[in-house]
C-alpha cells in the first residue's frame, strides 16, 4: 500500500511485465518471493506498508513453529 504525496514511484513487476500507477492508498497484492519487483524514479515524499507472511506458515498450523508444547 502506498502512502505519500508523491508523482511517479509505479510498481514493476518484472516478469509479469507489469507497471502499475499507484496512488496513494491503493493495495497491489503479489507473490513477492517469485517476482522481481521495484519502484520506479518518483518525486515528493512516499512510504509504503508492506505485508507479508512467511513461506513456512504450515509449521504454524502444525505444530506453533516447535511452541507447540508450550501454548496454553
């Protein structure tokens, strides 16, 4: 999600071939770990909330990522 008053800052998804305007407050949702992907030159100030989970969330619901003994 990007935040800011800015001009330019598009997202690239390198191998989609994809560059996406952004404005502020809108929401791309994307595999990051298999896309290359960057901002491009912008002007102004920018920030951007970034969310994401790990690969490995299955040992969460398995077993709390080896806590499970200790969950109460």
């Amino acid at each position: 999600m990007s935040l800011g008053v800015y001009v330019g800052a598009q997202l690239a998804l390198v191998e989609l071939g994809l560059v996406f305007d952004c404005e502020q407050g809108d929401l791309v949702a994307f595999r990051s770990c298999n896309q290359t992907h960057f901002n491009l030159h912008m002007k102004g100030i920018r920030a951007s909330l970034v969310l994401h989970a790990d690969k490995e969330g299955h040992k969460w619901v398995d077993n709390y990522n080896s806590w499970g003994t200790h969950v109460h």
